[in-house]
C-alpha cells in the first residue's frame, strides 16, 4: 500500500491495475498543467512537488495538513488517493488506529458521490452513505434536507466502534416509505471507509475523520447560475449569493463551515459538453413490448436484472414569472418517492437515439419553496407510471402516461449504443414507431391537450400541487425575508464570536492579574526595603 519511491521494497514497485491506472491520471493531469504554465518541465516540476498531500508529525499521530488552494475534480481525486495511502504507509504499525476514516461533504449536485465512487475504485473501499442515517419522526412533508433528520449520533459511533475493529449494523432507510426497514452488516476489511454525505464534514462528525474533503460547483453551482440568469432576463436583480440562500438556505448554515475544515477543498467544474463523452444512449418507442419478452433479454444479452420495481413519478415544470416558455425555458423537477431531482436533459437526437449527459441531482422540499419564492410558478405537472428492469449494463422502463392517452412508452438505456440496438432488435421494437420528443414535447402537440395547465388535471398531480401549495406557505414572503434568515444566522454567528472573545478576555485578565500581583508585591517589598535602608543610612 505504500507509495512506490527508490528505498521502496522490490514487491511495492510491482504496482497494481488501479495503481497504474492513478499512474496514469498522474501522467495526463501534468500534461495538462505543463501546458497550462507554458512549460513542461515547469508543469511537471510543479505536479511533482505536489503529486501528494504534506503531513506533520503531532508526535501521537501522523496527519495530513490541508491544501488552501482548490483543486480540480481531476486534480483532487489524485491528491486524495494519494492522501489515503499516505496515511495507511504511515498508520501500519499501529495496533488501534489503522483504519483510515475519509469524509466527502459538499451540496447537492457538486459531485460528491461520484468523487466516493471513484476513490472507491481506486482504493477497493467501502462508502457508507448519510443517507442511511435519517430519523424517521424527524421527517416533515418529504424534506429530507433538515441536518436534526440525521443520526449522527448513530453515525459516529458506528465509526468508533469501527476504529476499534468491530463489525456494526448499518441502517437501511427507504426514501419511499420514509423509515428504516432494515440493518446490514458492515465492517471496512479494506481498512478504509468513506463517509459520504451532504452533511459529512459537519462539526458533530469531523472529530471522527481522518481525511476532510469538501467538493464545491458541479450541477448545483450551474442551477444557481442558471436561476440567477433567468431573473436577470425577467428584470429581476438577484445576486447569486442571495440566489443561493434562497434555493439551499442550509448551505451556509450547515454546510459551509465544514468545507472551511476540509483538507482538500475541490471545485468540480460543471461543463455539458465533458459530460457527453460519457454519455447515455436512449431508444423511446410507442410499443410495449410484455415483461416476459423483456425478460428474456438476460439470456439474448448476457445480462441479469434486478428485481422489477413499479413505482409513480410526477415532472414539476417550472418557468420563471410570466415568461413565454420554450423547450430550454423551463427548470424540472422529477418528484419520486420522496426524492426531489432536478433534471439535465440538454440531449442531443441523432439516427433515432436520445444522447443524454447523465447530469441530475437531487434537491430538498426547500429548493423547490425557494424557487418558487424567487419568482418561478408551476406550469405543468405530468405524471407517469414506472415499471424498471435495470442491470449492469442495460435498463428498460416500460413508462405510462395519463395525459397521453394512458399510452406506455419503452425507454431502453445504455452507455452502449451497440447494447441498445441489439435490445430494440431482441424486443422487436419498431423503428416507425420511435421518437426523440420529450413527454412534454408529445404532450403539448397532442390535440387532445391545448396549454400546460392541463397537465394538472390527473389525481396525484393535484395531490402534489396541494402540497406544494403547503410548501409555499411555509417559504418566505419575499426575497427580504429569506434572506433575513441568513441576516439573523450571520448575526448569531457574530454574537458567538464576541461572547468567545469575551471570555478569552476575561481568562486572560485574570490570568494577568494572577501573574502580576505576586510581581507588583514583590516590588513593593523591595522599594519598603530600599527606602528603610535609606532612612536608616541618613540617621
């Protein structure tokens, strides 16, 4: 596990697939930085010096010491490779503190889970997720976003117990029926564990970690940018720090202290057109094709699905003010289960195939109250009953559609175009019949359907827009009133600070007192005695 170098033993140079993978990102991010400077040999001295996080010595441990600077996702993830296994090389004669505890905190949508998997990779480790900690009673109205829903009571002791090299039981929470329905057993044999989560670097959690890493931007930076831009064309003069208070009113409060601890700070860098070189082939077709049928593509294929799960879903279309919408106009979300999504669907449509970047994130209750409090209005509610079959390599979902007819589409998906053709051909699904429109898109075309304000009219989108009515009511006023929130958390802060410094003011005037009195004593004393002896020297 230890970093190859010259006085490295024989066996530590032969490095493993994922090592020489890291080798080669290490490779490609100095290129990338020789360029950048102007100079090879510059960029390559540069990376060199910094191709691993520092550590100190605090004498009982070996920590690392943060990096101020922000990092790519690129740049990051090698660093934090290399961080672990640092801390491993170093931690292998100890008897109680080999175990290397990771935590990855950030927002939503900035790339952590995809930053855990990786590193999960690299490292062979396990993730555990935060979101196997919420508190069912602590549940309101779907918003899961609330830190008082988390255990990290429960969390952290499981971490402890897991530093003493016990196995724990870990709780399985599902979003859909808001509580725990199990426990799974759970013990990092790799050595290394990963705790994922929004709130993972929170101060009730640091104390437990050994390797703080906060992310920052990705697809939750790009809706705050694109909030902020479709204010700015309705005339509204918005801010983006305001536009984030608003939209993810915890991130300061709860989130941003703790990416102040983060030994490696990255800024995940959202672009579309990177995100298409790992895109997602989609085939839609009007046929539906029987499960059994379906079925039969784990043996055509060499596949094997997953147990097929049926659930309903509901797409909020918003748009922001009065504004004439188009396809790119409006912001949707998919609510389901009780996850709320907010969905990238910038795709391109070539030879029948839908290519999507595969870019959603999900939100809380309280984005979608902000939005609606900035000035967004619901313009379309559409629902959908959902039937999955999904595997490693290939997923199909037979989709219902009330507004259409009640007509099912056949959506087949893969990283694979090649997959997605011989599972259309295998299903016999009709060329004639596919389509690259979206639900929305068919919807508005449909002559049954004249505006966007029937796509409320089914049972379970009423339902929902009931409830966001709820939601709305419990979301500021006005743009002066969610801000005051921040206004009044800022102050508190303040408050905390001089209150701190008071005390520290206070220890240290006694403390000067309790130094200076015997001192002040002590020459008093000797200016008496200086003065009798001088009195007795004139008699």
């Amino acid at each position: 596990e230890a970093v190859a170098g010259p006085e490295a033993p024989a066996k530590a140079q032969q490095t493993s697939l994922p090592m020489r993978l890291m080798q080669a990102a290490a490779a490609a991010v100095s290129a990338n930085t020789a360029s950048a400077v102007g100079g090879e040999g510059e960029g390559a001295d540069k990376l060199g010096r910094s191709i691993s996080p520092p550590l100190y010595d605090t004498g009982r441990n070996v920590e690392l010491v943060p990096i101020t600077k922000e990092l790519s996702f690129d740049q990051g993830l090698l660093l934090a490779v290399r961080g672990v296994q640092k801390l491993r090389q170093h931690r292998s004669h100890l008897n109680n503190r080999k175990l290397v505890i990771v935590g990855i905190g950030g927002p939503s949508g900035s790339g952590k889970s995809r930053l855990a998997k990786k590193m999960s990779e690299l490292l062979n480790c396990e993730i555990l997720e935060m979101e196997d900690y919420h508190i069912s009673s602590k549940i309101y109205d779907d918003n899961f976003d609330e830190f008082d829903s988390q255990d990290t009571k429960l969390l952290c002791s499981h971490l402890e117990s897991m530093r003493q090299g016990e196995t724990v039981s870990i709780p399985q929470f599902d979003l859909t029926q808001k509580k725990r329905v199990g426990y799974r057993s759970f013990s990092p044999v790799s050595g290394i564990v990963i705790v994922e989560g929004v709130y993972a670097l929170h101060k009730n959690v640091r104390p437990f970690l050994d390797f703080r890493i906060g992310v920052v931007g990705g697809v939750h930076f790009n809706l705050v940018k694109r909030v902020h831009r479709d204010a700015e064309r309705a005339g509204r003069s918005y801010s983006q720090n305001e536009v984030l208070d608003t939209i993810f009113p915890l991130f300061r409060e709860h989130i941003e202290p703790g990416l102040r601890h983060s030994h490696l700070r990255i800024r995940n860098h959202f672009d579309p057109l990177t995100s298409l070189q790992t895109p997602k082939y989609v085939f839609k077709s009007r046929s539906a094709p029987s499960e059994a049928l379906i079925k039969g593509l784990e043996k055509k294929l060499s596949t094997t699905f997953e147990k097929t799960r049926k659930d309903t879903r509901t797409d909020i279309y918003l748009v922001f003010g009065a504004s004439k919408y188009g396809k790119e106009d409006w912001i949707r979300i998919r609510q389901c289960g009780g996850r709320y999504t907010v969905l990238f669907r910038d795709s391109l449509r070539e030879g029948g195939f839908i290519i999507q970047p595969p870019l959603d994130f999900e939100v809380g209750v309280k984005t979608l109250a902000g939005l609606i409090c900035l000035g967004y209005k619901m313009v379309a509610l559409v629902d959908a009953s959902v039937t999955h079959f999904k595997s490693d390599s290939l997923y199909i979902t037979l989709e219902n559609i009330p507004l259409l007819r009640g007509e099912t589409y056949t959506l087949v998906r893969s990283r694979s175009k090649q997959t997605v053709q011989s599972a259309v051909e295998h299903l016999g699904l009709n060329p004639e019949a596919s389509t690259t429109k979206t639900f929305i898109e068919l919807i508005r075309e449909s002559s049954a359907i004249s505006s966007f304000a029937s796509g409320a009219g089914s049972s379970s989108a009423t339902e929902l827009k009931d409830f966001l009515s709820r939601v709305a009511e419990h979301a500021p006023e006005s743009l002066t009133a969610a801000l005051a929130s921040r206004h009044e958390y800022e102050i508190a802060e303040i408050k905390a600070e001089l209150q701190r410094l008071n005390r520290l003011l206070g220890l240290t005037a006694q403390l000067t007192g309790a130094l200076l009195l015997p001192m002040i004593g002590t020459v008093f004393v000797s200016l008496s005695l200086y003065f009798y002896g001088c009195k007795g020297r004139l008699k």
